[in-house]
C-alpha cells in the first residue's frame, strides 16, 4: 500500500514540532550549572579539550572546566571513560557552552531513540498495536537521558545491526560503531559475531566494522595522537576499578575480596564460553533476532563495569519479549511491576551508583525467558 505523501509531511512536521518543544522546554529550565550536574559535563569537557588540541582525559584540566561551568569543587569530577573512538560524537561540544550543548545532546539523544523505536517496529513486522511506545518510558532509556549518558547510542548500534545485518551487511558492521563507544558490555557477543561472521563468510559485515573503526581511529589520531597513551593512563590512575558499581561482577568481587580485581572479570569470561557454546550449537539455525537477544542480555548482566542508563541496549530483547507474549497470551503484569520499580528509583532520583539498581539486569533476563520460552522450544 501506497503512502499518501501528505500524511508523511504531517508526521514529519509533528515530530519536528515536538522536538523543538521540548528544546524550547529544556531552555526555560536549564542553565550552565544544570548541566554541569549531569555525566554529560564530562563530554563537554572532553569536546572543549579536543577543540583546543588539549588532552580530553587530563584530570586537573577538565576539573577545571567542570568548575567554571558551574559544578561545586566538592563533588566528584566527571570524566569520560570512552575510548578515543567516541571523540567523533563529542567534538561538536567543543564549540558550544554546557546549556547549548546540553540541549542539543539530549535532542540527539532523542532523535536515536526515536529513529531506534520506529526500526524495532519494523523489524518486528509492523505489529497494529502501540506496544513499541514503551520504549519512550523504558526506565534505562529515561535514565540516560536524565544523565545525559551514552546508552541511547548503543542501542542505536544493536537495532541497526540487527536491521541491516541481512541486507546491508556493510552498513550492518559500521553501526557496530557505537557499540565500540563501551565494548566492555558487549564481549560475548562479539565472540559469537566473530564465529558467525567466520561461518557464514559474512566478511562484508567485518569489513564495514574495520572500516568504521580505521576511521573513528584516524580521525582520533588528527585531533589528539597521544590520545590512546592518554586514555590508557587515565583509565590507570582514575579509580574507575575502586568504585562501587552497581553491576553483579562488581558485587561478586567486593563479597569475596575488595582488592582481587581479577574477580570481578570472571563473570564476563563465563559468559563468553557460554556464548560460544550456546552459539556452536545452533550454529545452523542461528537467529540475530532470537538467540541474539538472549546473548545480549546475558552480556548486559556479566558486564564488569556499567550503569543503569547502559541497559538502555537491552530495549530491542525486552519488546522482542512483549510481542512474544502478546503472541502466546502470556500476561505482561512481570513486565509492567519490573518497569514500575525501575521508574519509580528513577524518578525518585536514586543515583545510578546505587546498588538499588543491581537487580535489573536480570530482571530483563527473567522477562525475556519468561514471554520467548515458547518461541525458543519451536526455534531447537
């Protein structure tokens, strides 16, 4: 059926009309100060920084920054801990005061979520139903948001991926891209795309991700060609694997022994034979769609260190998981008492580095099994 032009048109133009609401919203009620609250101050900096030819990941230098932005000197400095691959999204920073910057990163922010929600729909079947709007009050989604956090660019990654995989494999593996931004949450499943690409000679899928990363690589190197020397420093002296993270490896490892850190990787290299294992075999029915979503889940949960707005990437397997239960009549009240409790924390403000926020993970985990046991039975 064709698409009637105008229709279109007035979709476009009420999109474009909400977007510069809430930006108009979003300058009534924010200020330099505001924004020097929120994680996003750190990318800011980081822009500032490279936008000067300075070093993003010097303590002493974004400390300032953070200061004369408006953050009191009593509280923790804000620094980014992306690789340098991520210097291509935080440049236009650079040019811009924490307000407008702001503002324009959580238009952004929305733009991906927006344009992630409507490809899940399609990749779905275009289902005549509205289930596909929970995304826009999927708790980890509003939490990056409110933080200003990356997590809506990984799950932009993961929904192009598994849109285009098939038939752009090109572009498939360039989107990977964004995942590259925190690859610590996503190593069980390069494992696995690494054997199927290998498998199923799906070379052009690799080459597009070696493209993507020589380019983001070189284009580092023109702004900053320390900058790896320098994230590798940074991330040695920061403290990064001192802090208490909400995430179950990190639990693990201050139970057992604050000071082994080794302990804390153990649950990511389980998962990582696991996924090799559970990918061996159905090496010959293999579904991105289906297994991989399980997959994804289960790198969420082993990660060693991340946040509640990172799980903003586990969004395509929990509406993969209502579709599936609406499909075999199975009720959506664990689904809507899990994104209860998890909106209620944020919304109550409960900061990200709570352990309040250590269940999530696998309570997405335990709504996929729950609404996919029967499509799983049918796909062995």
């Amino acid at each position: 059926m064709k698409k009637n032009p105008l229709r279109v048109l007035a979709a476009a133009a009420i999109v474009a009309a909400g977007f510069c609401s809430v930006a108009f919203i979003y300058s009534i009620g924010l200020s330099n100060q505001n924004a020097s609250q929120r994680d996003f101050i750190s990318y800011w900096a980081a822009g500032q920084q490279l936008m000067h030819g300075a070093n993003p990941y010097d303590f002493e230098a974004v400390y300032r920054l953070e200061c004369a932005a408006g953050r009191e000197s009593k509280q923790p400095i804000l620094m980014m801990r992306n690789p340098p691959t991520a210097f291509f999204l935080v440049l236009p920073l650079g040019l811009l005061s924490p307000k407008t910057g702001l503002i324009l990163w959580l238009l952004t922010l929305l733009a991906c979520l927006s344009t992630s929600i409507w490809i899940l729909w399609r990749l779905f079947g275009r289902p005549n139903n509205r289930f596909h709007l929970f995304g826009y009050v999927f708790a980890p989604a509003l939490a990056c948001l409110m933080a200003g956090q990356f997590g809506i660019f990984l799950l932009l990654g993961v929904v192009l991926f598994l849109y285009f995989h098939r038939s752009r494999p090109f572009l498939a593996g360039a989107a990977l891209l964004f995942c590259a931004l925190k690859p610590h949450l996503f190593l069980p499943c390069a494992a696995v795309l690494l054997l199927w690409a290998v498998r199923l000679k799906a070379y052009r899928i690799m080459a597009g991700l070696a493209a993507a990363l020589l380019a983001s690589c070189a284009f580092s190197f023109c702004l900053d060609a320390h900058a790896w020397s320098q994230y590798s420093r940074m991330m040695h002296t920061g403290g990064a694997l001192d802090e208490s993270v909400p995430v179950l490896s990190v639990a693990l490892r201050f139970l057992i022994d604050r000071n082994a850190v080794w302990i804390q990787f153990l649950p990511q290299t389980a998962a990582c034979g696991w996924a090799i294992w559970y990918f061996w075999k159905r090496r010959n029915h293999w579904s991105w769609i289906n297994q991989g979503l399980l997959l994804l889940l289960v790198s969420a949960m082993c990660t060693p260190f991340g946040w509640l707005s990172d799980e903003t990437m586990a969004l395509p397997a929990v509406l993969y998981g209502i579709y599936c239960a609406v499909e075999s009549r199975r009720s959506l009240l664990p689904l809507g008492l899990v994104s209860g409790v998890a909106l209620t924390e944020v919304f109550a403000q409960v900061q990200l580095t709570s352990p309040f926020y250590l269940w999530t993970t696998p309570a997405w985990l335990a709504w996929f099994l729950y609404a996919t046991t029967s499509n799983r039975k049918s796909a062995k």
